[in-house]
C-alpha cells in the first residue's frame, strides 16, 4: 500500500529532479520577475515554463500566490 506521505516526498523529488525548475526556484529568490522573462536563460518557451511551474505548484514547492505573482506583474 502506498503511503501519501511517500507519494508526496516522491513528487517533492520529481519535481527538484528537473534542473529548469531549480533555476526557476533559484530565480525566484533573487526576486521578482515576469514570467516571459524566466524562459531567457533556457531553450524552453513560454508554455513549457508554465508546465514547470505547475509542476512545481503541484509538489507544494511554489504555493499559487508564487505562480501569481509572476503572471500578474
């Protein structure tokens, strides 16, 4: 039986796997940005970084407001 607790940590560690979305975490603690600024340093679009992000939100890494802000600056 497969434990939430386990399948939690497992998203956790999927989504930290991704190395894009690190540098998106990383970014974002350098302060705010638009989000069409984030996909500059990688060669990913604009609905890939959206992806990123959700996954991010989805492990309860980013809490909405995060995605949020970026979007509505």
């Amino acid at each position: 039986m497969v434990n939430l607790l386990d399948e939690s940590v497992a998203a956790t560690f999927a989504a930290l796997a991704d190395p894009t979305r690190r540098a998106i975490l990383k970014r974002r603690t350098q302060g705010d940005a638009w989000i069409t600024e984030l996909p500059r340093p990688f060669a990913v679009s604009l609905p890939d970084i959206s992806k990123q992000l959700h996954m991010l939100e989805r492990a309860r890494i980013a809490h909405p407001q995060f995605i949020s802000n970026l979007v509505d600056q």
